[in-house]
C-alpha cells in the first residue's frame, strides 16, 4: 500500500480530501496531514511516504520549497500541487523540481484521480524493486496521532503551543489524546514540548551573538526568568553556564 500526506494550512480541505473513500479504492493510505512544508518534513524523516500532495501558499515554508527540497533531497517522492488560479504561473514553476501535475482549486476530483492513477503505473515498478531492500515497519494509527502531533510542535514550538490546541487537529479529547502521547512516547505532551524547545535552546546558545532572552522568545518562552528555570531544571545549568562550556566566557 502507497502512503500518501496532505500538505495544506486549511484543515477544511486537508480533512475533506483525507477522508475520500477513492483512496482505498486505489490501495493508498493516506497517513495524516500537515499544515506548512516544515511539518511535512517531520512526516518525511519518521514515514516512508511514496506521495505527497501540497498546498502552494502556507506559512513557514510553501509547497515550491518543499517541492525543491523533495527534488534535492528525497527524489523517489512524487509530488502533486494544489493551487488557486491566481497562483497559476507560480505553481507551473514546480515542475522544474519534478512536480507530478498540479491541480487548481477548488479541487477536481475526477483530475486530481487522473494524475493519481499516473503516478500509481510509474510507482508499481519503484515499489516492487525497492521493497525488499528500503522495507518500514507500518505504524499504528496511535503512532500515527502522535507523529502528526510531533511534527506540529517541532513546526511551532516557538509559539504558544497547549495540549487542547493538538488534540483538536486530531478531533479527541485533551485527556484521551494526553493518554494516547503518554503510551507511545513514555513522555507527557507538556514534558516533549519542553525537551524540544530546550534542545533548539542549546542550539541557539552555541551563537554568541545572541541574548538570553531572546533565545528565551524563539524557543516559545515570554518570560526569560522561566526560561532560565526550566533550562536549570532539565540540564542542571543555567543558559549562561551552559553557553561558557562552548565560549569560556
């Protein structure tokens, strides 16, 4: 089975499309969505994806980057572009980074099948010769729950990001989905939201230029004194300290 990911920042269609039961009538599995190409970069590194079918304006990084990143970096992903007239010319300069087709909104479903089912011939010959040697273990649908939910905090975790925020993207409740994030990654959601923002923490205190509370804003913290307590908490170091190991300032 073909896995495919919806890039789009509006949920109405990324769900509306998901939903479609052609899908399973052409064996794919549509394994989730994301809403700008930096989470659809998270998918890539966790799922063996053979489709992606991408927005062309979202925040953070549009579906012409991730198109070229696919390009450069993850060619055996076929990609396919959505776009509205207005974009038209904009979205034709996707085929140069080897874009499948692109569809104009609002969708057509009997032209987006069409390149589908393209795209389905060429990938039969791919997938029989690569299957024994490149094989991923399938994940569950609660693996599934979580990736998307990992790859929404890795995608903004410098912004004001609460449980009830990613248990609505996955239409649960904040105690189910809080147990569900538990279960499959040992760690509470508040406890990875916190690991991720004090790693890209680390990161940025390797660059001297940069100030305490600044590092403290960019990896979603308001308050520097918090920042600097959580940071202390976790690593047994404050901010400053642990920037003096790199820098003996």
């Amino acid at each position: 089975m073909k896995k495919m990911l919806i890039v789009d920042d509006d949920w109405l269609i990324s769900n509306s499309l998901m939903s479609m039961d052609e899908w399973n009538e052409r064996n794919i599995d549509v394994i989730g969505t994301a809403e700008n190409g930096n989470e659809a970069l998270y998918w890539m590194e966790n799922e063996k994806l053979d489709i992606i079918l991408t927005d062309i304006r979202m925040p953070h990084m549009d579906g012409i980057e991730l198109t070229k990143h696919i390009y450069e970096h993850s060619p055996r992903i076929d990609v396919i572009i959505m776009s509205g007239y207005e974009e038209f010319s904009y979205a034709h300069n996707a085929l140069k980074y080897n874009a499948k087709g692109y569809i104009l909104k609002p969708i057509d479903t009997k032209e987006l099948f069409g390149v589908i089912d393209k795209i389905q011939k060429e990938l039969e010959t791919t997938l029989e010769d690569s299957s024994s040697v490149d094989d991923v273990k399938s994940a569950t649908y609660h693996e599934r729950l979580v990736l998307s939910a990992k790859s929404y905090i890795n995608a903004n975790y410098m912004n004001p990001i609460t449980l009830k925020d990613v248990s609505k993207r996955a239409h649960l409740t904040e105690h189910y989905f809080g147990q569900i994030f538990k279960s499959t990654t040992s760690e509470s959601f508040l406890q990875y939201l916190t690991r991720i923002r004090l790693e890209k923490a680390c990161q940025l205190l390797k660059n001297p230029c940069l100030k305490y509370y600044e590092i403290s804003q960019q990896v979603g913290y308001t308050d520097p004194k918090y920042f600097t307590k959580m940071f202390q908490k976790i690593y047994g170091l404050t901010p400053k300290e642990y920037r003096k190991q790199f820098f003996n300032l």
